[in-house]
C-alpha cells in the first residue's frame, strides 16, 4: 500500500541532543522518504572549555549542519544562548513560527519533565505551541496550519524520568546515528572530561542498546505520545517497520 511521506520536525535544545535520542528514528524517517527538519533550539555557545563563544557557536552550527545533511534534513538554527532558553511570549511565538514553517505531520521533541532546563523548557514550548500554529488570529510570519501536528516526546539523557510507551528499532540505522553525532567533534573530549571518562558516543550506544533491550532489538529510540485533547496517540506515525 502506498503511504504519503510525512513531514517530520524534531526540536532539540543543544546542537547534538538530536542526534543522542532521535537521530535513529529521523535517518528511518529520510530515508523511506519523509522529509525532516531538524530544530536546534540553542546555538550551544558555553561548548567549550578553550573557545570563545562567538567561536564555538559557529563551529557547533557547523557541525549540526554537517549532520543533518547526513540524512537530507533541513536545520532550522532558532539561535537562543545556550543554558539561557526562557520560556516567554516571544520563545511561545518563535516556536509558533518554527513549526508553521516546517508544516509537520509529526513533531518530536524533549521530555517536558526533563531535568535540564533548556531541555524540559524547550520541550514545553514546542508542546504548547502545538494547537496554537492552527490559531488563525496568531500572526506569524507563516500562515497559520490547516491541521495540528501529532506530538511524541523523545528520551532523555541516560533515560532519567522517562518511560518510554513506544520504541523505534533503529538497528538498521544505528551507524548512521553514530556518524551523526560523531558530527558533533567540539563536544567529544570536553564531555567525556564531564561524564567519569564516558564520551557521548559511548554513552549513546549505551542508551540506544538498553532501549533495545526493553524493546527485544539490538539497538532502539523510545517515545512517549503527548496525552491530549483531540487525542493525538498515533504511534502510526513513526517509523515502526
Ligand atoms: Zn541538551
């Protein structure tokens, strides 16, 4: 049976948080032919222990880039400081904005119960925003949507506060998930530095084998849907086979 391809937005708060919990799923999503957009809500401009911020901002916007064009994904750079994403009018009418443009089917995002700030932040702002892009009477600078996105929440680092209800096997594209984060070199040695010697790479596999393990696969991303009126459950819409 034929299938429409989807539009798929996924919003992350740091440049490689993406690629650490969902990138999995996005590179089944590009490439069954679904077009993806890859939201990056701070600049990640405190990344790093020896650059200046202006320096490292610009380096980690290029390594998202490089990541997304992995899988043909679109990055949409909101460019908030890093650790300084507020939740006001104008981040509600800036993610408003962000997901008219991207017109999606399907919009994942953090954990609204995350533990970091910018990430359970972030996550709220996209939830909220939700309904609000199909508002006629919020002017954006996009047209406002004929129809509301579905909503899933993607993990959260080490799976802190989060059960997921869902998981995407992503064994089949796990390299490309590796090669995506790899993306992300500035992060490698500062972080491992951070987390007892563990680089992110590590720490993903980690992750990315438990969830497969929950799920009986080698490697998988869990979601979780948002629970809301109209009911908005359809796991139909990610990338199950
Ligand atoms: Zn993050």
């Amino acid at each position: 049976m034929s299938r429409q391809p989807l539009r798929v937005l996924a919003i992350g708060a740091h440049p490689d948080d993406l690629e650490f919990q969902c990138s999995g799923t996005l590179a089944k999503y590009a490439a069954r032919g679904d077009t993806v957009f890859m939201a990056v809500v701070t600049n990640g401009d405190i990344g790093s222990a020896t650059h200046t911020m202006e320096e490292i901002g610009a380096i980690r916007k290029q390594e998202a880039l490089d990541s997304a064009a992995l899988i043909g994904a679109e990055l949409i750079w909101m460019d908030y400081h890093d650790e300084f994403f507020f939740y006001n009018e104008e981040s509600r009418r800036r993610m408003i904005e962000v997901i008219r443009m991207a017109e999606p089917d399907v919009v994942l995002s953090h954990w609204t119960e995350d533990y970091h700030p910018d990430h359970s932040l972030s996550g709220m702002a996209a939830r909220d925003a939700r309904i609000m892009t199909a508002v006629p009477l919020i002017v954006t600078a996009s047209a406002h949507l004929k129809k509301i996105p579905t909503h899933f929440f993607y993990d959260t680092l080490a799976g802190v506060n989060f059960t997921p209800e869902v998981y995407v096997d992503v064994t089949e594209t796990f390299a490309t998930k590796q090669q995506m984060l790899a993306c992300h070199k500035s992060q490698t040695a500062w972080i491992s530095d951070i987390f007892e010697g563990r680089s992110i790479a590590q720490m993903m596999e980690i992750q990315s084998a438990f969830r497969g393990m929950q799920a009986g696969v080698r490697y998988a991303e869990g979601f979780r849907a948002l629970e809301t009126f109209p009911r908005a459950r359809d796991y139909s819409l990610l990338p199950l086979e």
